[in-house]
C-alpha cells in the first residue's frame, strides 16, 4: 500500500509540475499580450482635445470668420484671422507671405463688396493642431445687383492660446450660382 501511495505522490508531483509548467507559460504570453496592448486602452490625457471637438471647433471658427467679415468688413477679418507667417494666393499675384500678406490686407479697399462664405468641411490633424477647411464664398459688390460665386480653402494652424488662424488661403471665383449650394 505504501508503494502504491508512493507513487501515486510521484506522479501528482509530476503532474503538477507539468501543470504549473504551462500556467507559468501562459502567464507569461498574457503578461505579453497584456503589456502590448496596455497603450491602446490609454485613456487621452483631460488637457488632451480631441479631433472631433477640435474639427467642431474650426468649423465654428470659420463660421466666426464669414460672419466678421460681413459685419465689420473682409479687411479686418482676414487681418485678424491671420497667422503672422500666413500666405494668400490670389489671382493675379505670386503667393504673398507673412508681413507682406498683412500689409496687402491692410491696403486693401473692401467697402464696395461684402464677403461671406459658408464653410462645408473640416478636417483636423490627429495632433489637432493643423486643420483646414473648405467651402463656397459669395462675393456680392454693392454697386451692382450681382453675387460673384466661388470656392475656397484654408489651412489653420492652432495657436498657444488656443485659437485657431490660417497659414494658408485661397479662393477661386466662377461657380455657377445654381451649383453653389449656398
């Protein structure tokens, strides 16, 4: 009888060994699994903004925008929009950068026309600190009973502060007004 238990000792103990062999394996490929997929259940850190609240952002942004420019005239909205490093393509001109682009701005005669435009998309760098957005501006003289219709695009940068303001801007005039979705 004592054989018997003997072995029957024996090979639990090996049996166990076995066992704790493999749960001491698969330990290890879950702590390995684990480990690697940890940083994709990260939680965005609370001072983190996200790429949805800031694309909502640089749409109302662009809307603000439309809405200066109509109120208190395209001059002093593109003057206050603009990054201090901004480029304007304009018909006619090479690109115009920075200091020379807020001079242009500044010499600019804009009280014989109103300026608005709708934005119809943005889209935010997954940093969100880059943007753009796009859509169709109405430019309507106030001398003639006329709307000149056209689609733009801007690119936004986000600044320190955490407004958003474009580097880059251009527009092109000869849509169709019944094409113009505006």
């Amino acid at each position: 009888m004592a054989r018997v238990l003997l072995q029957y000792f024996r090979l639990f103990a090996i049996n166990e060994c076995i066992l704790i062999y493999y749960l001491a394996g698969m330990m290890k490929w879950s702590f390995i699994i684990l480990w690697l997929a940890a940083p994709g259940c990260q939680q965005p850190e609370k001072n983190q903004p996200s790429a949805v609240n800031e694309k909502i952002a640089l749409m109302k942004t662009d809307q603000a925008f439309s809405e200066m420019s109509v109120a208190k005239g395209m001059k002093q909205a593109f003057i206050e929009y603009i990054d201090s490093n901004g480029v304007l393509l304009k018909p006619g001109h090479l690109p115009i950068v920075g200091a020379n682009a807020i001079d242009f701005l500044i010499q600019q005669n804009d009280t014989g026309y109103t300026l608005n435009w709708q934005p119809q998309n943005a889209f935010v760098s997954q940093s969100a600190d880059l943007g753009y957005t796009y859509g169709v501006f109405a430019l309507q003289p106030t001398t003639i009973d006329t709307i000149i219709y056209g689609t733009y695009v801007s690119i936004w940068k986000k600044q320190g502060d955490g407004k958003w303001k474009f580097v880059l801007e251009s527009g092109n005039e000869g849509i169709d007004s019944t094409d113009s979705e505006y």
